[in-house]
C-alpha cells in the first residue's frame, strides 16, 4: 500500500487514479494524526507520498514517520520484524531549498512535480514494492 499526502484535490486525484488502473492499493494521509492511525492500522503500507507544496506540514509527515521508525527500531532489532517505508516527496523544480530540505528529513527520493507526472505509473509500482 502506498500512503499520500497531496497538497490538493488534483494530484490526489492522480495519485489514486493512477494506483487503481495499476491495480494498487493507495490511501490518503492528510494530518499527522491520520499518519500515525494509517501506520498502526496498515501494516502492508509500503510507502509515504509527500507534496511538498504542503509546506512545513509536508516535511513534519517526513520527520514524524523516521521518527516513528527510529522509536520502533529496538522492536525491529529484538523481533527481527519490522518495516522502513520507503518515503518520495515531489515539489516544484525552482523550490530547490524545500527539495533539499525533504532529503534532509529522510526522503528516499526527490522528484519534481513534473517528474512524478511524467513517471507516474513507473513511481507507483516502485513504491508498491513490485519493481
């Protein structure tokens, strides 16, 4: 499953489109609250989307899930079980400071909004997990 947090209705909209034509599983995550309910509730997520024209909200989702991970990371070593999601954040091509602030909060990836657009359906099914 492929979380997203969309900072509007269109690139939801493409988002959710887009996972279902390809037969996968996508769902909105929209506070940090709803992040934190979706990771206990989901346990098949694979992925976090961020837009970053989400602002400062956007990063904090980012921080807020390798911060979740890092605090589970004693279970992960005890247990042998566990999971890291694999987090892109996709913004606009000027806003370089906002690209570069998303890796230092722990993006996999960085794409542009026109990249994400171009590339969607080949996004989707890396973060799904069937690339």
């Amino acid at each position: 499953m492929i979380l997203y947090a969309a900072a509007d209705l269109i690139w939801a909209t493409k988002i959710k489109a887009t996972a279902e034509a390809l037969g996968l599983a996508a769902r909105p995550v929209r506070t940090l609250e709803m992040l934190h309910a979706r990771l206990a509730d989901c346990p098949e997520a694979k992925s976090l989307m961020v837009d970053l024209d989400k602002g400062e909200e956007g990063l904090a989702l980012i921080a807020a899930l390798r911060a979740h991970e890092a605090a589970h990371q004693a279970t992960v070593q005890a247990t042998g079980q566990g999971r890291r999601l694999r987090v892109l954040a996709w913004g606009p091509h000027v806003a370089k400071d906002l690209l570069q602030a998303a890796r230092d909060a722990g993006a996999d990836d960085v794409l542009t909004r026109g990249a994400l657009e171009h590339n969607m359906e080949e996004v989707l099914v890396k973060l799904a997990g069937r690339a």
